[in-house]
C-alpha cells in the first residue's frame, strides 16, 4: 500500500451520522469506532462499516438484540426489578444483623432462592461477604449519615462509659441526646464506638473528640454531661469532665442516678456479716451448671408444696452480678421465698453430693439453719427492692423530670424517717423502723432463743447500721442530681400554664441557653393564656404529665399566619430537658455488645462491631422492627459494586459460627 495511502485512511474521522443508519456503533476513546453488539473496534471508513455490517456473526447478534429489546434496555443501570431485589437483600441484611450471626445467611439465601421460582427473590444471590459489605458499607454508612445530618447545629448531651469486651480490648461508648428534627421527639442515639488502650482523662477525652468530630459536633454546643462516677471521667482536675468544662463551661455534670443507687446499696452491703454475700453468690452457682441439681431441687419443692398455692413461684436459679443494676433484690427475694425448700434440699446435699462438693453443700445447709441469717434477708428484701423500683424508674426513655424529683425526695424522707424522729432527733435502737414483716419476725425468733439474746440485738445493731450506712451513701452520692432537677420541673405542662405555682421568669433554670431573652420573656408571659387543649397539635390527647411531647407539640404549633409565636420558648425548654437522667442508653449498647461480640466472634472488626450496633439502636430506638423495615433511595443508592472496594471490614467478620 502506498505511504500517501496508509496516511490517508489514518487522518479519517469518527461521523455521529452514521450512528442513524448504524444504531450499534459508537464512538471510542481514541477517535475511532466500536460496534457495541459485538465489542470489535472498526476503522473510519463506511465501507469497513457496511461490510462488518453483512457478517454472519453481527447478523446473528443484531438479529437476536431486535428479537429481545433494544439495546440501551440492557445499558441501564438499575430497572423496577433490580431495585425490589435490592430492598429484598438490604432487609435480609438487616434482619441478620438484628437477629443472628451473618454466615448464616449462607443456607437461609438459597433456602429462600430454591421457593421462590417465579418471583424476584429467585435472582437472589446473598452470602456472607455480601451480607458483610451490606452491612458496614450500605445500612451502616446511611445511618450514620442520616444522624449527622438530623444532629446539625444542635445543642446535645454526651452519654458515656467505657467497658472491656470478650477479647480484652478496651472500648469508650458514647451515645448522644438530642432533640429529633426528622422525627419530632428527644432521641438516645448510639453514636460510636473507640479502641483505647489506656483510661486515662485524656486518652478518653481524646476518644469522645474524636468520634465528635465524625460527626461534625461542636463542644461548645454540649449541654450536659451524664457518666459514672469514676475519678477518669468526673474528676475536677485530669479528667473528661474537667477538659469539657475549658471548652463548655456552661456544660452540666450529671453522674448517673442508676449507678449511684446500685452503689449506695453496694456499699451498704459491706457493713453486713460477708456470709450474706456468700449465700446471694453460691446458692445461684450450686445450680449453675448442673440440671441434676436443679431437678432434685424441683423434687423437694414439689413435695413440700402439694398444694398448687405455691405454683409459679420463682426459683433460686437467679445469678448474682455486679454490672446489672436490677438483680440483687431478684437473687434475695428468690432465696428469702425458697428458705425451707433451700434448706431441705442442701441437708439433703451434705451426703448426697460428691465428696469435692459435700463441704461446700454443709457449710450452705448450716447457714441456712441458722434463723438469724433468714431475718437478715427479710430486713434487705423490701429495702433493695424498693432501691430497684427507683433505680428502674429512672432508666425509663422519656421519664417526667418532676416526677423523678419526687422520687428521690420521697425515698430519701422515707430513709431518714426510719432513723430520725420528724424533729430530726436519732431514735433509739428500739423505735428504729426496721419494718413491720422483720419486728414480727424478730419477736418470733426472740422468744424461740430467750437464751441468745444477745444475736438479736447484734443483729439488730448491724441492720441498723446498714440504714445509716444507706442514708450516708445517699446523702453523698444523689444531691448534685437532685439540684439538677430542681429546675426542669418548673418547665412542666402543669406549672408552666398555672396562674398561681409558675415560677418568675427571671428565675427560670439554666437561663445561658436562651436565644433572645425579650422573645422568650413575652412568649413565657403569654402562653398560660392560651387555651392549648384546643388546639389541632394536642387533637389526641393534652399531654399535661409529659413535658417532652409538650414542648415538642408547642414547636410544631403555627398560628393562622404559618408562624409559631411560642418557637423560642420551646426550643429553650427542650435544650434545658436534653440533660441525661442515667446511663441506661449506654448500658442498652454494652448488654448488645456482649451479645454480638462473643466466644466465637472474638475477632469482630471495630467497623464490623460498631456497624451492627449502630443498625440495632437505631431500630430499637424507634421501635422499628426489621419486617417493617424500608430501604431508603441513598442506600439503594450506596448498594453498587463499590461496597466491595471500599469495605473497611475483613474476611474474619464474615467468618463466623453460629
């Protein structure tokens, strides 16, 4: 071929016109052509075209596109169908995180494939590593950015605590509350989780940063602080709390009322006798392990109860635990109501048991005989019960800061009332009120042991002993809490609108988060004069004991003009009822943690571990179940191939057991 030639068929140029008599020819990326049918690169020149054209191979293909549909049917990414398999997979996705270990969706995809001929599930093509991918790289990521933005220039509370997981490796939660614009309620929201190596004031304050910064948090815009009270984190000089106080010093420090009750009766516990705590721990883990023990037990229970009146009475199976806060009064009363079948049983042991296991069971069986140790737990049953109550009472979600006031007041009278005459003079050992059940049960005891009086006034000292141990630890640990809701109950619905009980303006709590003072002055002047209970915001219902869903409806409220006269009053009340009653959300976090993180999960990525987490306190926040469950369009969005380059989890998450 000539040099001018070869020149002349290389300077051709790409025409779009052909690409009307052509429909399967594109251009590519280096100024040439392509059939898009058979993925074969032609030259620029019509007649190389026209006879690709007439070849059998692009008849067969060009014939069998025409059969079927065009050809940019097939180029589209996604179609109706594509999307429902997408939503399909992403709810199996979060169903198996909810529910169990993520290898198992291995046998439930195919199962689900093998019945669905016919359907869309029959494309479904779903095993661990895309579970996985899903997971972390999809549900995770789109809520995680959903609270972002939901948490854009708001004023919040930090929730936290820091745990030891199975795999020794130390982790600081930390969960947020916050007022929901999206969903229209105050909101405890699983925020993240951080690895530290040391627990230091800094290392922790440096962990809170850094998951604050995630999510585009200011320090400046927390409000209150709610933790335990370890040295580490509310300590005023090298500590979390004291480092948020140089950047928030407006920030309130709330030290958790359900630890500090399950600590005050912990402590009090140590003025008792320690074979109390001998009995709570070892009468559980005699039953423990062995269903041969538990079924001799059921036996004697039997035989003692013939009748059908004692049926249903809880057993002493119940273990003992430091870290639950509601367990200790459940481990005393099961003992206390089993004390005969208990005592029978462990006689019983003393020469039936094993012969490693027959001392244990005789020191057991003596201290049950023994009467002065059953009263000891008669006098504890009410009082820890009764701690318990509160101590529930306070983990509630949305719980009425006023009547969480009266709580405590109430309690703490109570306590000193035993003690303490109503002038405040400490009675004596004999007008102390230990009880009605216990004064009948030491009476009882007094005049079977006329010759041991001695053990009842000892026992009576020590239980008195335990109340002043108890009244002290109260004292010490709850008035900073007390003082706290001393000002929310006045931003009640009740004492808000009353005419005579509201409180001056001038004296309404934490007045450093008001906006405009004048706005909020006037609107806090007019709105006991509004009729709300005819308003369409409270159609259902006046909520006149909850003070959230008052606020919350005063936001929503417009006026006939779309302006909410009472905005800047609202936003002040739910800032000020954003203060963290307990540490319950965290511990909810921790309890799933040692539920996902296990035994045979012990190698769980933090990004893996956080992203379940994430997706379980997201529903069970909301109350959202995994069935109910809608993929919204950003993560059908994020669901692409990309899960698979970007995943930040490994191999070992999907590798698991069930």
């Amino acid at each position: 071929m000539p040099k001018w030639k070869a020149h002349y068929d290389g300077a051709r140029k790409y025409l779009p016109e052909w690409e009307t008599e052509f429909p399967w020819l594109q251009k590519d990326d280096k100024e040439g052509a392509i059939c898009k049918l058979c993925r074969k690169s032609l030259r620029c020149k019509k007649f190389i075209i026209l006879q690709h054209s007439k070849s059998s191979g692009h008849i067969i293909k060009e014939t069998a596109t025409n059969s079927c549909k065009s050809v940019d049917f097939f180029m589209k990414k996604s179609t109706n169908e594509d999307e429902a398999l997408k939503k399909a997979e992403l709810q199996l996705a979060v169903s198996i995180s909810c529910h169990c270990s993520i290898s198992s969706i291995d046998h439930i995809g195919e199962i689900i494939q093998q019945y669905s001929k016919g359907s869309v599930l029959e494309k479904l093509k779903m095993h661990r590593t895309k579970c996985s991918r899903l997971i972390s790289e999809v549900l995770s990521v789109e809520l995680k950015n959903e609270l972002r933005d939901d948490l854009e220039g708001k004023k919040y509370s930090i929730l936290m605590d820091e745990t030891t997981d199975i795999s020794s490796e130390k982790k600081v939660c930390l969960c947020i509350k916050y007022f929901s614009e999206k969903h229209l309620c105050v909101e405890d929201q699983f925020l993240g989780l951080v690895s530290v190596t040391e627990t230091t004031g800094e290392a922790l304050f440096n962990a809170m940063q850094t998951l604050l910064h995630e999510f585009n948090l200011n320090l400046k815009d927390c409000v209150g602080f709610g933790t335990d009270g370890a040295n580490n984190m509310t300590g005023e000089n090298n500590s979390v709390w004291s480092r948020i106080k140089q950047t928030s010093p407006n920030c309130v420090k709330m030290q958790c009322v359900c630890h500090s009750l399950a600590l005050c009766v912990k402590k009090a516990f140590e003025i008792l006798p320690s074979h109390l705590g001998f009995l709570m721990t070892e009468i559980p883990s005699w039953f423990k392990k062995s269903s041969e023990r538990r079924g001799n037990f059921k036996k004697i229970f039997d035989t003692i109860n013939i009748n059908e009146e004692r049926q249903g009475v809880p057993l002493p199976f119940k273990k003992l635990s430091v870290t639950r806060w509601l367990v200790r009064g459940v481990v005393i009363y099961n003992i206390l109501i089993n004390w005969l079948e208990l005592k029978t049983f462990f006689i019983s042991e003393k020469k039936n048991a094993s012969q490693k296991a027959r001392y244990r069971a005789r020191i057991i069986a003596e201290m049950l005989e023994d009467d002065a140790n059953r009263l000891y737990f008669v006098f504890l049953c009410p009082i820890v019960q009764e701690f318990e109550r509160i101590n529930a009472f306070f983990q509630l979600k949305n719980a009425e800061p006023e009547e969480l006031l009266k709580e405590l007041d109430l309690h703490h009278e109570s306590l000193k009332r035993r003690l303490y005459s109503s002038d405040g003079k400490m009675l004596s050992l004999e007008d102390v009120d230990f009880g009605a059940h216990f004064t009948n049960e030491m009476k009882k005891y007094q005049e079977s042991h006329e010759n041991n009086l001695r053990v009842s006034l000892d026992l009576k000292r020590r239980c008195y002993d335990f109340l002043m141990k108890l009244l002290d630890e109260v004292k010490m640990r709850l008035p900073n809490n007390k003082s706290a809701f001393k000002g929310m109950r006045w931003l009640a619905p009740k004492t808000v609108l009353s005419q005579t009980d509201r409180l001056v303006f001038s004296e309404l709590p934490l007045q450093h988060l008001m906006g405009n003072k004048n706005n909020i002055e006037n609107q806090y002047r007019k709105i006991m004069l509004h009729i709300w209970k005819e308003e369409d915001i409270f159609k259902d219902g006046f909520p006149s004991n909850d003070s959230v869903s008052f606020w919350t409806g005063i936001k929503k409220y417009e006026n006939s003009s779309g302006d909410n006269p009472y905005h800047d009053l609202a936003e002040y009340a739910i800032n000020c009822l954003l203060f963290p009653i307990s540490n319950a959300a965290v511990e909810r976090v921790f309890s799933q943690l040692y539920l996902i993180k296990t035994k045979v999960r012990n190698n769980m990525s933090l990004t893996m571990l956080q992203s379940i987490l994430r997706i379980r306190s997201a529903f069970q926040s909301r109350n959202i179940c995994c069935r109910n469950f809608e993929p919204t369009k950003k993560m059908l969005e994020l669901f692409n191939s990309n899960i698979y380059e970007n995943s930040t989890t490994t191999d070992e998450d999907a590798l698991e057991f069930l």
